[in-house]
C-alpha cells in the first residue's frame, strides 16, 4: 500500500513527466537514446531523423524539466540523462513491450487494455 501511497501523492508530476514524453514522439526518442548514454546533438539528430535544430528545441524542453543535462566539449555538446531513474522507466517500458505481446500492443494502439 505504501507504493500506491507514494504513487497517489506524485500523481501529478508522474503524468507531467509522461506527459512530456508522451506528447512528443521525438522527445521520448531522445530520452530513449540517452538511456543508453551521452551523445551529441549530431548523433542524437542521426539517431531520431530529425535536423539537429528540432532535436535542440526538443533538447531545451527535456533540460528545462531537468531530464538531461548538457556537457560542452570544445565546440560539441553532448547530452546524457540528467538522473538514472529516468534510464529505469526506458528500461521499464522496453520490458513492458519487450515479449512481443502484439494483443497488448494492438489494444495499446487502440486505446484501451484487455484484462
């Protein structure tokens, strides 16, 4: 009951944060690159298929919210997750979605979950 608890007081920073990942396709693949470790602007804009200044603006927002965090080595910057809980919830989700399970999916896409 404590994690329900918990879960209840963040609520709604929880659907914040899901939110500012959800909202945005880009930024949720960002994020996801991230888990992984530091890339540059470059690699990440390679990585999501975007030109590098949509994957800065997107960058802008995810640093605002304290997601990520920049390093700046000469005239590169490099991004990498600004805490590893961020990491686990990638991982978390990638194991959700990691069986295959394509009625899960299926019902994901449609909007609802059968139990």
């Amino acid at each position: 009951m404590e994690s329900f608890d918990r879960l209840r007081e963040r609520a709604d920073e929880i659907r914040d944060l899901l939110g500012l990942l959800g909202s945005s396709r880009t930024r949720f693949l960002i994020v996801a690159r991230l888990a992984q470790g530091e890339c540059s602007v470059s690699d990440l804009s390679q990585a999501v298929g975007m030109e590098q200044s949509s994957v800065s603006q997107h960058l802008r927002r995810l640093r605002s919210a304290g997601l990520v965090r920049p390093r700046r080595s000469h005239r590169r910057v490099y991004y990498s997750l600004a805490d590893d809980r961020v990491g686990a919830l990638m991982s978390a989700l990638d194991l959700l979605l990691a069986d295959g399970d394509e009625e899960f999916i299926a019902a994901l896409r449609a909007g609802r979950r059968k139990m």
